[in-house]
C-alpha cells in the first residue's frame, strides 16, 4: 500500500496529510502551529516582530524546523515513512528566502542525519 504525503507550509502552520492509495482513506492529519510548537523563534501569528508594518518576516530555519517535528509526528503516529512513495509541498505564495555568498557552502555541508535548525 503505498501512501502519498501532502505537505501545506501557510504563514501560521505546517500541515501534513497522508492518504493510503489502495483505500483513498487519510491515514493520519496533523497541523503545527508555529507560534505554539516552535516558541523559542518569538513569532506571532507565524511572523517576526515587525520594524516596518508593510513588510511581514518569518525565519526559513524555523519552517526546516517546522518539517523536522512534522516528519517526527507522522513517525510517531505509526506511519510508515518508508511506504510513502511521493511527496507534494505548497507554500506561501508571496514567500522569498534570500541567500547570501556563502549559502552554497553551508547547502553543501548539510548532513541528512542531523536536525537544519540544530
């Protein structure tokens, strides 16, 4: 039975849903609130404390983090990651992440086997 991961990353939260093909039927739906389950990055409604109110910052670290926890649940609610054959992300339509020169080291450098926000 392979199962299909969809993933929304909206200004507020992380959603993940995972459906069973064979049964078309959600095997397990959660959604983290970054304010609530990532405190320590001091976001109201999903957003940094604002110095100009045109403008709206969130920290890409703490959506990365965001994902490490998410991914953490599905485990922990008895998902087998290993049958989930595809993966479909949306996210904010309005969202840039700006890098700058040494970007491409540090992408370089990650290791899959410890946390991005570590």
């Amino acid at each position: 039975m392979p199962l299909y991961l969809g993933l929304d990353s909206s200004t507020q939260s992380l959603t993940a849903i995972v459906i069973d093909s064979d049964t078309r039927k959600v095997v397990f739906e959660d959604s983290l609130s970054f304010d609530a389950a990532l405190p320590h990055y001091g976001t109201r409604h999903g957003v940094l404390p604002r110095a100009h109110p045109d403008e709206a910052l969130s920290s890409p670290v703490m959506w990365a983090e965001a994902l490490d926890v998410m991914f953490g649940r599905i485990a922990a609610g008895r998902v087998d990651l290993q049958k989930i054959a595809a993966i479909s992300g949306s996210a904010q339509q309005h969202g840039s992440v700006y890098l700058n020169r040494s970007a491409a080291a540090a992408l370089a450098a990650m290791d899959p086997a410890r946390p991005i926000a570590g």
